[in-house]
C-alpha cells in the first residue's frame, strides 16, 4: 500500500537530474497541467542547443515538458523591451507585450506573427538567448476583440492563480491509479433524446470526466433548462476534468454553474472555442438582466471558468485523468468546434463524442475529422437525423439566397437576415462577399449589427481554425475576407433608422430566430413595406418568433423598450432557405458513419428530437449491421 502515497514526483525528478548537464541547474521540477515544468538557469541549452535531452527524457516518461527559467535568471523588462523593439521588425506590428512573471513567459501580441517570430523561429531564439524569458506570440485580431483582451486580461494578470490550478490540475492527474481500469460507464446527463442542455459523463473506477455541459434555451419548464447536475455519480469534487466540444450555449451555458457550485478543475477546448464561450456566457448574463430575469450565476463564475481552461490544438493527446487521455479533433460545425476522442487506459477503450458536427464542406470551415487511432464507442448528434432532413446541395442553396436577395433590390427594396451571431453569420458574410466579387450579386452595403461584430472578430485572431481556401486568402495573400469594405459595422443604435429608411441593403442582425436583439428594430422599421425581404438561414427553433413567423404569421405583436407594444403588418417577403446549416444532414450522418475509420462496435445517438434519434439509430443498425441506440437521459450505459 505504502507505495501509492509515494509523492509521484521523486521518481520523476531522479530521472531529469540524470538526464541534465549539472551546469543547466535545474532549480525546481512540478506539474504544470498535464505537463511536467523544468525551470533552469539555462534554458537556452535545452530549448535550442541540446534539445535532444528533453526529446529524450519525453521519451523515457511519456510526460510532456515545458522549459522555464529560474526567476533569479531573467532580464529587467525594460531590457526585454529594448531587445524586443530591436530583434522583431517594424513590419511585424508588435501591439503588446505582457509579462507573465511566474512563468517567465513574455507575450508578443503581434498582427503578423510569422514575422515576428523568424525563420524557424529565429528571432524567438535570439529573445530567449538575450533576456533568458520564453517568448510567445499571439495574434492580434485584425478587428480588435474586447472578449480576447478581457481573456487575455485575466489570463495574465492573475498568472499566481493560474499557476498554482495548474499545479493542482497536474497532481490530480499524475495521482497513482488506484483502481483497475476494467470498468467504463456513459451517462447521459442532458441532450439524448432533445436538442439542448447537452452533458456526457464518462466514468471509470478511478475518474470521471464530463463532456459539454449547456443549458436549454428553448426549455418551457424550469427544471429542463439545466442539465442533471444531481446525479448522484457526478461529485464536482472529484471530477476530473470539463471538455467543451463547441461555443454554443447548449453545449457551454452552464460550465460557469459547475464553478458556482465549487468545480476548481480544468475546462479543455480548444483556443477560439474558449472566446466564443466567453462571449456567448456573457450575452446570455446580458439578455437575462435586461429582461430582469436573475442569471443562475455571475461574470465571476466565468472569470473563475477562464482562470482554469486549458486550450488544446486539434490532434494533441493530452492526460486528463490518471487513465484517461483527450484528443480534439475538427468538428467543421463552428470556429473551434471539436470532436473530442477519449483513451481510456492503455488502449483499453477508446470513445469519439461528435459534439455538433458538419461532415460536409462550408465555406467558413472543412468538413469534420473522420480518421481515428482507435474506437469503440461512437456517440453522435442527430439533429437533422430524420428521414425528411435531407438538404439540398450547397451550390443551390448559395444561388437561392442570391437570387431572392438580387430580386428584393432590384424592386429597390432591403434585405433583413436574422442571423445567428457565431457560426452561420459569419458564413453569410462570406458567401455575400464572394458573391458580390464576382459580379454575381448586386453591390450593395452589407450591415452588421450586434454581437455579430465581435463573434466576427474573434474569427480574424484564428485564421488557422477556418477552411484551407480562408487560410490561403488570410495567410499567403493577406486577404481578410471578414473585413471587406462591403460590411459596415452598426455600432451606434440610432443608426438603425437611417439603415432601414435608406438605400438598397442587406442587413444581418442576431438573434437568428428573432428572440430579441437588433433583428426586431429592423424588423420593426422594414416589416411593412412589400418590397423588403426577411430571410431566415438557419433553423427555428419550434415556439420562437422566428418559427412563427417562417409558418405564416403576418400580425406581430413586440414589444418595445418603452413598455409599448406594437402591432407589426408583415407585408415584405418572408422567405426560408435550408441548407447553410453548419450540422450534418441525414445523408452526411450515414455516411459519417460509414466512413469512419476504424468502424466502431457501437453507435449511440442523441442530440436530436426524441423521433429523429429513435429514427437515425434504427437506420444505422438496420445499414451498416452495428449495435445502435438512442437513450433516454439519466440510461447509464455500460461500455465495458
Ligand atoms: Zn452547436
């Protein structure tokens, strides 16, 4: 027994004071996450001279490293200024640096990092030789982003907090297995059987991690809008580790609820997904007060959330729990949306959990990731996985919009489009432009109201997450295709009127199924008039006023900040066009799961109305001859 209490630590540090030249002096080895920290005195020598030796000791453990310097080691920082302005090129556009003194980290906010960091990081080298701090560059938005700096903000300033949740994160993790690794446990905590409050736990004898954690926007009961945090297998104290597979609220809502209720452990996604989730967490606050509702928790409990994530790339294995190992991988269905792979033990089990996925081509994002190491376990969303839910194909679905949107202003009329702030509204904006360039659309100014603005924002820091032709353009040709002079941001409301009382426009404004946001003011300003067009791009929810309106309602009662209410003639067009969805169709579910590789032993369905999930499993068992089912909430499945 004795031997489980041995501090995980003294094996490990026996071995890396082996391994490295007594002249490095190493001054103090712990756990930084999943990672191992090494601070030294000279880290030139391991991070560029011999990097042999860390190459070597990675091997030896199977723990991945980082290189620190010994605080006593570091340059002032205004020498770290001086060097900086001197080694980096003007061209580079260096904006900011902060300091992150515990670390030992400077970070280099840069527009163009390529520049800024050298041929094969030349110039990086040359900081860390000259000031003994580890370089880092990140992008600055081409459109500055307030959620990135209030991110990064918090990220940095409060670096001993951090510091010591991932010193914490990291022993819980490396903690000596006590229990064998034969026992796997799925259980669906919200999302199965439904569209909303998504939450997977996934539980061993030894840890339990759970998988999104959203709420249900559309929930008519007040017991539905969260998912079953009270189970009783779901101790926030012991849980392991939080994933998030994508930024929309009914995968995200309700993590800052976990902090509230005393979570300290870690939330892993990837980078771009942890602003949108900020930004969406804090329009939902936002919404809630101004509609004098009392949120279910405070900007604090996000802050708190923010403090403990952990951003992972797509395709790096990372440690989670003492047996269980997370990889991220494309989803395709929003920016830094993933499919999350969990190994569980060695080799012993392995699940894929699709999260919201689109495996087929947009223009914003490639289709998702279907090529895995290994797996067992399928778990897949279904929400267009009934027999009618085939869309069209996206060539025709692009020349509907356009057509109907040329139509409206050749009667000189303007475009409303209510537009879903993260994912579909910046793929409108896309297909616009590149329309527009090619002489097949109208010229015409393309408005962008709202949260819109920054959710496109947050887009311009990660041009790296976007579809490989975004890439090209941004990247190689320094093309920003999310700034083109064809979109002109609202930022002050009392612009509206002029907007809607002017020229020939288009117009794009959240919330994408009309429940509120600048959508309504213009809708308000521009429903009468027959020669304006409403077009709906993504799909109503039922009960919405979208919805309602999509089925014909032509007398709209709304509302007003006044207390007023208004009754709205509807006499412009109100038109739907299917097919920009950013999830999978029936036909791209099926053959997602014939494609992928390797074939799973069994498909688990949920994400999807009660009908549809029922529908989509029967089919892929009847297909492809697999165990498939669609269990209901709280219908634990034994794995193995
Ligand atoms: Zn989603």
């Amino acid at each position: 027994m004795k031997k489980q209490f041995q501090d995980p630590l003294s094996k490990i540090r026996e071995i890396v004071l082996s391994k490295i030249p007594e002249d490095v002096t190493v001054t103090r080895i712990n756990f930084e996450g999943s990672k191992l920290a090494i601070y030294v005195k000279k880290p030139e020598v391991l991070l560029i001279d011999k990097s042999y030796i860390i190459s070597d000791i990675v091997e030896n453990m199977k723990r991945r490293i980082v290189v620190r310097s010994d605080p006593s080691v570091r340059a002032s920082k205004e020498e770290v200024k001086a060097v900086i302005s001197q080694v980096i090129p003007e061209e580079a556009n260096v904006e900011n640096l902060v300091f992150d003194d515990v670390l030992g980290e400077v970070i280099i906010e840069a527009k163009k990092t390529g520049l800024a960091i050298g041929k094969d990081g030349a110039l990086l080298q040359e900081i860390l030789r000259k000031t003994k701090w580890i370089p880092r560059v990140l992008r600055t938005p081409s459109t500055p982003s307030k959620i990135i700096a209030n991110i990064r903000h918090v990220l940095y300033s409060d670096t001993k907090e951090r510091e010591r949740a991932l010193r914490e994160d990291g022993e819980r993790i490396f903690r000596p297995l006590v229990f064998p690794v034969d026992e796997v446990l799925l259980v669906p905590l919200g999302g199965f059987r439904e569209v909303g409050r998504s939450a997977i736990l996934v539980k061993t004898k030894e840890s339990s991690i759970l998988v999104d954690c959203g709420i249900n926007p559309g929930a008519s009961k007040p017991n539905q809008v969260f998912p079953y945090l009270d189970f009783d297998g779901l101790d926030l104290d012991t849980l392991d580790a939080v994933v998030v597979t994508h930024s929309h609220l009914d995968h995200c809502g309700a993590i800052p609820l976990l902090y509230k209720y005393g979570y300290r452990g870690p939330v892993y996604c990837s980078e771009p997904a942890l602003s949108l989730m900020v930004l969406a967490q804090l329009d939902y606050l936002d919404v809630a007060m101004k509609e004098g509702v009392i949120p279910p928790y405070t900007q604090r409990d996000v802050r708190e959330m923010i403090l403990h994530t952990v951003t992972l790339r797509y395709g790096y294995v990372v440690d989670i729990a003492p047996d269980i190992k997370l990889t991220l991988w494309n989803a395709g269905h929003i920016l830094g949306s993933s499919i999350a792979h969990i190994h569980i033990g060695e080799g012993h089990y392995n699940v894929v959990i699709t999260g919201d996925f689109k495996y087929g081509k947009t223009m914003l994002l490639d289709p998702s990731s279907i090529n895995f190491p290994r797996i067992e376990a399928l778990v897949m969303e279904s929400t267009y996985g009934g027999e009618e839910d085939v869309m069209p194909p996206r060539s025709e679905v692009e020349i509907s919009l356009i057509s109907t949107v040329n139509e409206t202003i050749e009667k000189g009329g303007k475009v409303l489009i209510p537009t879903p702030a993260i994912g579909r509204g910046q793929e409108i904006m896309i297909v616009l432009d590149s329309y527009m360039r090619k002489n097949l659309l109208k010229e015409v100014p393309v408005y962008i109201d709202g949260m819109l603005n920054e959710a496109t924002a947050i887009h311009t820091a990660y041009p790296e997450y976007l579809s490989q032709e975004l890439r090209d353009l941004i990247l190689r040709e320094d093309v920003n295709v999310f700034q083109s002079e064809r979109f002109t941001s609202v930022s002050n409301p009392n612009q509206r009127l002029e907007i809607a009382e002017s020229e020939p426009s288009i117009i794009l404004a959240p919330s994408g199924m009309m429940e509120g946001g600048p959508v309504l003011e213009y809708f308000r300003l521009m429903a009468e008039d027959p020669k304006n067009s409403l077009i709906f791009v993504s799909y109503q929810i039922e009960g919405t006023l979208g919805r309602r309106i999509k089925n014909g309602l032509r007398e709209v009662p709304l509302m007003f900040k006044d207390g007023k209410v208004d009754v709205i003639k509807v006499g412009m067009d109100v038109k739907s066009i299917e097919g920009f969805s950013g999830h999978s169709d029936r036909r791209q579910l099926l053959s997602y799961v014939k494609r992928l590789s390797p074939r799973p032993k069994m498909v688990i369905i949920c994400h999807g109305e009660a009908q549809k999930t029922q529908n989509l499993s029967s089919a892929v068992s009847h297909v492809f001859k697999l165990p498939a089912i669609a269990p209901r909430n709280l219908e634990s499945i034994r794995l193995r």
